[in-house]
C-alpha cells in the first residue's frame, strides 16, 4: 500500500467515526430545547461542511499521479488540522 493510499484510509476511517458520533450527536440535539437545538444543528451543520470541503480534498488526492499527491498534502494536513480542532469544539458543546 503506498503512502497515500495509507493517509486516504487513515482519513477515511477518522471521518467515519465522526459520521457515526455526529448522528448521535444530531439525535441528541433533537432533545433539547429550540433554542439549544437550533444552536446544536448550526454546529453540526458546519462541521459536516467542512467534512465535504475535506471530502473535495481527498478526492482530488485520489485523482492525482502518486509523486503530485505530495502537493497537496500539505493542505489536506492543515484542513485535516482545522476539521479536527472543530469536531473537538462540538464534542465540548455538547458534553
């Protein structure tokens, strides 16, 4: 397995995860008050936003010539950053 694909799956596999606790986290969010909930679906909304502009990333990673992917990893990593750092904000939001 070479080098990108081992970070496609990396990715893929974390972005799965997320999938699976921002479902949890949207039902949970279905519980509460308007006001909270409208808030917590803002949240949700714009992680799973930045989730598909990741996505765009890693498609466009797929579609490269192994020695060109290395271009674009550096930007997939500092998305990879950002995406990270707001998931962690919306687990405190909602803990």
């Amino acid at each position: 397995m070479s080098k990108r694909e081992e970070f496609l799956d990396q990715m893929e596999a974390q972005l799965n995860v997320w999938r699976t606790q921002i479902s949890q986290f949207d039902a949970k969010a279905e519980k509460e008050t308007e006001k909270k909930k409208e808030e917590m679906k803002k949240k949700i909304g714009n992680l799973q936003n930045q989730i598909n502009e990741f996505e765009d990333r890693m498609e466009a990673i797929r579609q490269t010539n192994q020695e060109a992917w290395e271009d674009l990893k550096e930007g997939a990593e500092k998305a990879w950053s950002k995406l990270s750092k707001s998931f962690s904000s919306l687990v405190s939001a909602f803990y």
